[in-house]
C-alpha cells in the first residue's frame, strides 16, 4: 500500500496568527497592546496583517507568554515540520471553503480494518482509497463537533456500513457513541485510548494510538505544527491541557492536527511559541 501523500501542506499559522490568538486569548487588544509597547496601533494592526517587524514582534511575545526565538523563526517563515510518511496512515488534507481540513485513517496491515478520525467536508476521497486498499472501516472518531471536521458524517456512515462514531460526551450528536477520558478500543495490532483535550472546544478529545512503527496522536484542533488551535472555549485550558496531556508525550510522536501538516512532540517542543519553557536546541 501507498499512504504518502504527495501534496506539500503548508503551516496553518504564522506570527500573525499566533498574537491574534494569544490576544483574544488573554484578553489583551490593540490599543492595549499599542499602549503597553508604547507603539500606535496602526503599527500593532500592521504586525497582525503579517508585517515582519522583528523588535515590536519581540515585544509582543513577551507580554503573551510566548517564546519570541521560537516566534520569530515563524516570522522569518524559516521552519516547517519535516515531511512525515508513516505505513499504515493515511492523511487527507481537504478544501473547505477558504481552509483546508484534515482527516486521518489508519489500519491495520494483517486484517484491513481501519479508523477515520473526524471526516471533513468530502467522503469521495476517503471511500477511494478504501476501495483501493481494500479497507473496511471498524470505527469512526470524531475529535470534536466543529462543522468543517464532521460536514460529511453521515454520507461517510453509510457508505461504509454505518460503524460505530465515538465523541466526547460534552458535544453530543444523535446516533454517536459518547465517550469520556480513557476511553479505549483495539483492533487487530492497533490499541487507542483518549485525552480530554479541551479549550477549543468543551469535549475536544485526543486519540493516542499504538501499533505503526511510531505512536500517533490524533489531536483535532488541540494543537497545530508550530502553533494550536484558538481557546475558544478556553485559552487557559487548551495551554495547560496542550502543556500537561500532549508536550508530555514522548518526542517522537507523531501528530495529527486538524489543519496544517503532520508534525512530531519533538518538532513542537523545538518551534512551538506557545510553550515558551522547551528551548530551541
């Protein structure tokens, strides 16, 4: 079986979005932060539509928490996560109107069953390539309840013999599985169990899996290469859970955003500005 995808996936953020988030996160706005740098606005507007101005970027990284080095190599556009191919998972990387979403699948070698997590806005894609692989679905896991990562869930349940679908029990859907933290399921030589990984959203859940070459987690919009998804619900909760549940696991594993490319524990302690504690080696 073929998994690589051939198709470069760009970083979903840079400098710009990664203030813009940290801000709203923390509550902290233009004016005021033109105020607390002693800057006009404008200038702070500027830096937010992608301007490269690397003092006052420095500057507001350090009244955020985050690790300006790190920042500015995002800045600077000098790092992008190395291209990961992993036999055994499958990363769809699909438009959806202005955006692009991921979905992954991942199976077993021995018996053909596999898991999809979370289904973007297009099925056709993904039953190709089952059919081309020969691929049966043993289960589908949603990482949360967003509309771009389950626009297609029920066209992907019946065209693939209506699975069981499992989501956090804080986001409910009718006719879906609720689970909570340390839910677990196996198939063949693939074992999973969850995280509760909110902030983004209230049951935004991450999926550690064993049984490729490396460990894997599926974690939604939890986290991005070199960057995380909004605190929407929280952006107190999504940096501790993101600190406490996923920059603890071991550095080689792989993972598998919502948006964006594919990225290691390694790679996001190394250029991720948000966790200002994991120095740039």
């Amino acid at each position: 079986m073929d998994d690589a995808d051939p198709k470069e996936i760009g970083l979903e953020d840079f400098h710009e979005d990664i203030l813009g988030k940290a801000m709203r996160g923390l509550g902290i706005g233009k004016r005021e932060m033109a105020s607390r740098l002693k800057v006009e606005k404008s200038e702070i507007d500027d830096i937010l539509s992608g301007a490269c101005d690397e003092v006052l970027i420095a500057g507001m990284a350090d009244e955020l928490g985050l690790c300006k080095s790190k920042l500015l190599v995002s800045a600077r556009k000098e790092w992008s996560p190395s291209a990961i191919q992993l036999f055994g998972l499958k990363q769809f990387n699909l438009p959806f109107g202005s955006m692009n979403v991921n979905v992954f699948l991942a199976w077993d070698q021995e018996d053909g069953k596999s898991w999809i997590f979370d289904t973007g806005p297009d099925a056709t894609p993904i039953l190709e390539f089952l059919k081309k692989e020969n691929l049966s679905v043993d289960a589908i896991f949603l990482t949360h309840t967003h509309g771009d990562h389950i626009a297609c869930l029920e066209k992907l349940k019946q065209k693939t013999h209506n699975p069981p679908v499992f989501v956090h029990k804080l986001e409910p859907i009718e006719g879906v599985s609720l689970i909570d933290e340390g839910f677990e399921r196996q198939t063949g030589c693939l074992s999973l169990k969850s995280l509760h990984t909110h902030g983004h959203s209230v049951g935004g859940t991450t999926y550690l899996f064993d049984g490729l070459d490396e460990a894997v987690a599926v974690v939604g919009d939890s986290l991005f290469a070199g960057s995380m998804g909004g605190g929407m619900v929280s952006y107190g909760n999504a940096i501790q859970n993101n600190r406490e549940k996923l920059m603890t696991l071991p550095e080689r594993t792989v993972v598998c955003p919502g948006h964006g490319p594919m990225t290691t524990i390694a790679e996001e302690k190394a250029h991720n500005p948000f966790f200002p504690e994991f120095l740039v080696s």
